[in-house]
C-alpha cells in the first residue's frame, strides 16, 4: 500500500493561479510527481476575506483533493495557510499530509538570517495575522521582523501587470514604505510575487536578498517526500488543473506562471 502511495499525486490549492509558480518549482525539482491543481478563482483574493471564508472555502477544495487520492495536500497561498492549516490538517487528519507555504520560509529564514533584520510583504490577511511575526519569535534567534501589506500586488499580478510601468510604479510606493527600512532580506509572502521578483530585485540594487517562497517550498515538499518514502520514481499520467471560476485570459495568465501549456478544468465549488 504505501509502495502503492508513492505514484498518488501531490494536491496544490491557492485563491487562484499564484500558486502555480510552486506547482512549476515542483516540477522542476521532482518531475516524477503529478500535480492535481486547484485554482479558487471565484473568491480571489484570499488576502481580503475573512479566516472563516477561508476556512470554508479550503475545507470544500480539500474535499476534491481527496477524492483524487492526493498523498500530500499543499496549501500553496499565505493567507490560507495563515487561517486555515490547523482546521484543514485536523480535517483531513490520516488520508493525507497537510504542508503549508510559512513553516518553510520561516525554517530558511532561521537557518539563513539569525540576528538580522528581516522584511515580509504580504495581503493584509497574511500580515495582519501575525503569523510570521510570532513564529520567527518562537525560533528566539534574535530575528527583528518588518511586514508591510501590499494589497494591490496579487490582484496586479493576477491580472497580467507585471514587468511594466505600472507595476513599477505600484511596487516602489510599497517598499519605499518606512516599515521596510533597514532589512537584510525580503520575505516574498505571496505565491503570486515570483513573477516580480526580478523588478523587486532591480529596486534593491542587490542590497538585500529577495527570497523566492515556491523554490524554498519545493525543497521542502522534496525532503518531506523523500524522508516518508513517498517520492514517486516516475510520472502517471498528466498534471490535472481546476479554477473554480473559468476566464479566457486565464488559459494565457496560466502559462505565464506555469511555463508551459494547461488545461483548465472549470470546478465549481458551490453550485
């Protein structure tokens, strides 16, 4: 059985397609593993809803997901591993492993930056929740951390501005914000921001290192595979993809963040 278990795939759910720049960071480290992709389209963002929406909303995907005999459930969106990770772990509890985008981040953060100063940006939801504050004071290495909410950054981006004025202009008002004075490194707290990372990269002038959430998530998915026997020695059948709210530029925005051609499945999850 659990020999068996290695060729289930992995479950990915984000509020809509930033958590595709994890699925392609995954893919690229174990192209073995086959993804079944959940986009949650019609509520997007995640990062202005309230913790209950999101927990609704994460407990009906986690119900598809299991359905598809997923062996590992990722929860590949900030705000929903902020609210929902306890609930959605206790839910699901033995049928399969919950990971989440912070444990990760923060692990990094402590083995990388000890003493440091360290920034975050995020949707308000992941920044007003405190979340990362309290579990990078729980390593008690002594790492100062500044968040800043950037609300407007995962709808920008979701929507197809990145790599032109616009988003230039909307990035730089964010981090010449005085929260963000002084740090070492940037934490990108949202799937979404890969895609600007080089345009946050050029406004630092490589002065503080912007970390890349979905390679850090990756390796970790990677170890947790490996160390439970559950890594998959080769590919069964396709990636599969679901949007629970199906838009024509969406096929186009899909590409971009996954660099390659996929096939939305329309899902809803209320009828």
């Amino acid at each position: 059985m659990e020999n068996e278990k290695r060729h289930w795939p992995i479950g990915i759910f984000d509020s809509g397609i930033g958590g595709l720049t994890v699925a392609q960071a995954i893919t690229k480290l174990m192209p073995n593993e086959k993804l079944i992709y959940f986009g949650d389209t019609a509520h997007l963002p995640y990062g202005d809803k309230s913790a209950a929406a999101i927990q609704a909303y994460s407990v009906k995907i986690c119900n598809l997901l299991l359905k598809q005999q997923c062996k590992v459930i990722l929860i590949a969106c900030n705000s929903a591993s902020a609210a929902a990770y306890e609930l959605v772990k206790e839910y699901v509890g033995s049928k399969a492993k919950v990971l989440n985008v912070i444990d990760p981040i923060v692990s990094y953060i402590g083995n990388t930056y000890p003493g440091k100063t360290i920034g975050l940006i995020g949707t308000k939801q992941t920044v007003n929740s405190n979340v990362y504050r309290k579990k990078v004071d729980a390593l008690d290495l002594g790492i100062e951390l500044k968040s800043h909410a950037t609300p407007l950054l995962a709808a920008m981006i979701e929507e197809g501005f990145f790599n032109d004025t616009i988003s230039e202009s909307v990035i730089h008002a964010y981090l010449s914000d005085p929260d963000l004075y002084n740090i070492e490194a940037l934490i990108l707290g949202c799937t979404h921001y890969p895609l600007i990372k080089k345009q946050i990269e050029n406004y630092y002038k490589g002065k503080v290192d912007v970390l890349d959430a979905s390679q850090i998530v990756a390796q970790h998915v990677k170890n947790y595979l490996e160390q439970h026997d559950l890594a998959s020695d080769k590919l069964t059948g396709d990636h599969h993809f679901y949007v629970s709210d199906f838009t024509r530029s969406f096929e186009e925005s899909t590409r971009i963040f996954f660099k390659r051609e996929v096939e939305l499945e329309h899902y809803p999850l209320w009828e």
